[in-house]
C-alpha cells in the first residue's frame, strides 16, 4: 500500500481510463483546476457526450448557477469531484464479482450502462440544492408538503415513482421501498426539516426531462434504436438514485417514532419490516457509490482552494478498502473530515477505522 498519492494527482491519472468515457479531463479541468468556467465546461462535454445536451437547455437543469451557500466554494466543482472520486472508487476496487452478480444481469452492456448511470447519478445529483432553501419564497410559494404541488410547479408529466417502474427491480426489494417511501420522506422533510428535499426534487425533475428528451429525440432521429422505450428503466434506475442519496437511516428513538410519524415505517427496523439500511454495494451499486463518494469528497469541507485541498488529501486502495488520509505536511484539520464519516456505518454496508490523520473504509 502506498498512502503518498494524493486525491489531485489519482484524479490527474484517471484521464486514461475515462477515454472510455470519451472524456479528456486534462484539456477541461487539470490546466487550470479552481477555475470555475472549466468545470462548466467539462459538465457541458460529458452532456454532449452521452447525448443528453438538449437537457441543459431545459430552465430547470441551471448547472451555470451551481453554488454552495458556504465557504464560497463552487458547487460544480464538489459535483466533478464526487463523478471523479466515484469513478475512482469504481476503477481501483475489486469490483469484478460485483458485476458478476444478478443485478447487473439485467443489462446487455455492463460497462455500457454504468456509464451511463453513474454520468447522471453524479454529475447531476445536486442541481436543484439551491432549492432546499427556497422553501416559502416567491419562486416556490405554491409548493407545499404534497409532493404533487411539486410536480405541478415543474410541468411534470412523468411521474418516477409510477409502479410501471418497480418490474426492473423485482430482484432487490430495498429498492422497491425507496420507490415507495418518496412521497412520504418528501413529506417529513418538508414539515419535519423545514425544507424541500434537493435530492428528491432532482430526481424526479431530471426523470422528466430525460423521458421528453428521449420521445423528442426518437421523433428526430433516424436511427431510433438508439432512443427506445427502454431507456426508460435506465433513467429511472439513475433518478431513484439522486432522490434516495440524502435519505438517511435513524439515529435515535425519537427519530423512529418521528419517521412513523410520516409513515416511514420502511425505514425503522420491526419485527414485520427489515430495515433498508445498511445499504450494500452489491444491492444498490450505484446509490451506494454516491453515497460514498459525495460523503469523502473534501473540498466542501474547507474554505481553500479546491486544487489545495485535494493535494493535501491522500488517497489509499486495496483489494476491498480504501484509505483517505491526511498528507503528513497539511495544515487541513481532518476533524472536519472525520466528523463527515460518522453515522456513515449505520447508512451504508462499511467499515469505518478513524483516526487523528485517517479514515479507512472497508465493503462489507
């Protein structure tokens, strides 16, 4: 094991295997890392790659407004960050039995189809965040704790929790809960937490305006193999994703008679129901990949320079583990990063080793 590569310098050398992606990361984001205009346009370069630029376009999907409400730092910045640290995750892990297992048996084209929803699942899982503040402004007054106020307010015509959805994923019943625990966890979160879920919102919002995409493009295009009804599921599969990745376990008692408030029972451990969480890869690859990767990425953490902090953040792998540590002449308080990790055992199927300097994290 080697602890001296830092997290810059493990991104700088994925650019050889995101060529599979048809992605050159060194021309968008490696010439200049803290400027804020290349990452906009490596976000606008994966879109136009995977065909999904006439998303962009739509008024909902801003990726140009972007931006944290803290330390000043660009929200599309922590965005790549968690595709590349995902991507990374993926591409050095034994991840090999994974896909030899019957989840994956569904898609044609393994590889083909986690790029596809990983690109969604990470570049776009925090372009509605602005509006988990928004709740009770002008903009969003006609929303309230019914989540079809907020299907009404964005034009919805595609629902993502319609049961057409669930066949797919007849094999993993967690993900059927998540399907069916949305509109309620929507609830809780608008009247328990006083806020609209970001994550929700996106992921129904963004299954929306895939499907119209997909029927606009099918009517265009020539060769409309490309833009079947199937694409569909895919969508669906990447969109439960970004609304499932804030949904947390509880942490107390008070919290699971507060979640059976809501009707969350799905969420609480009974003698009738069997928890969600943890959350295994093998289950859930993808929500569990986003889960991981948008809880290590550092660079939210500290009002520095993105480039800064992940020079002085390391990054370790083995076989079924990897190892963030701190760069033995950083002057970053890695409390900030230690206290990300709590409660992370509790959401998904890890283990987690802390110390002063270190977090490893092990799939179980």
């Amino acid at each position: 094991m080697n602890n001296d590569i830092s997290l810059y310098k493990k991104f700088q050398d994925l650019d050889d295997s995101l060529e599979n992606f048809c992605l050159n990361i060194k021309n968008y984001l490696f010439e200049d890392f803290d400027n804020e205009e290349n990452h906009k346009k490596f976000i606008k370069e994966t879109f136009d790659k995977f065909h999904k630029e006439e998303l962009l376009k739509s008024d909902v999907l801003d990726y140009t407004s972007c931006r944290f409400d803290i330390n000043n730092m660009s929200r599309i910045i922590h965005t790549n960050n968690v595709f590349l640290l995902g991507y990374s995750i993926y591409n050095n892990l034994n991840v090999d039995e994974y896909f030899n297992n019957e989840y994956f048996d569904k898609y044609n084209k393994k590889e083909e189809q986690f790029k596809l929803i990983w690109f969604l699942s990470a570049i776009i899982h925090d372009f509605l965040f602005d509006i988990e503040n928004e709740k009770g402004e002008k903009n969003y007054e006609d929303i309230n704790g019914d989540i079809e106020t907020l299907l009404n307010k964005f034009n919805i015509d595609n629902k993502l929790y319609n049961n057409g959805y669930l066949s797919v994923f007849a094999e993993c019943n967690k993900v059927n809960k998540f399907y069916r625990i949305l509109k309620n966890y929507y609830k809780y979160r608008y009247c328990y937490d006083d806020k609209i879920d970001h994550g929700i919102a996106t992921g129904i919002v963004l299954f929306d305006v895939l499907v119209k995409n997909r029927k606009k493009k099918q009517d265009q295009c020539a060769n409309k193999k490309y833009w079947k009804e199937g694409l569909n599921k895919i969508y669906a599969e990447a969109c439960l994703y970004i609304s499932a990745h804030n949904i947390w376990s509880p942490n107390s008692k008070e919290k699971e008679k507060t979640y059976k408030d809501y009707r969350l029972e799905l969420l609480v451990d009974t003698e009738e129901n069997e928890n969600i969480f943890p959350i295994k890869f093998n289950e859930m690859p993808y929500l569990f990949l986003l889960g991981l990767a948008d809880t290590l990425e550092p660079t939210k953490n500290y009002n520095e320079n993105a480039s800064d902090v992940l020079k002085n953040i390391n990054i370790d792998f083995d076989k079924k583990s990897l190892t963030i540590s701190k760069n033995k002449t950083s002057k970053l308080d890695f409390t900030k990063m230690t206290k990300k990790v709590r409660g992370l055992e509790t959401w998904l199927a890890v283990e987690v080793c802390v110390s002063n300097s270190s977090i490893k994290i092990t799939i179980l």
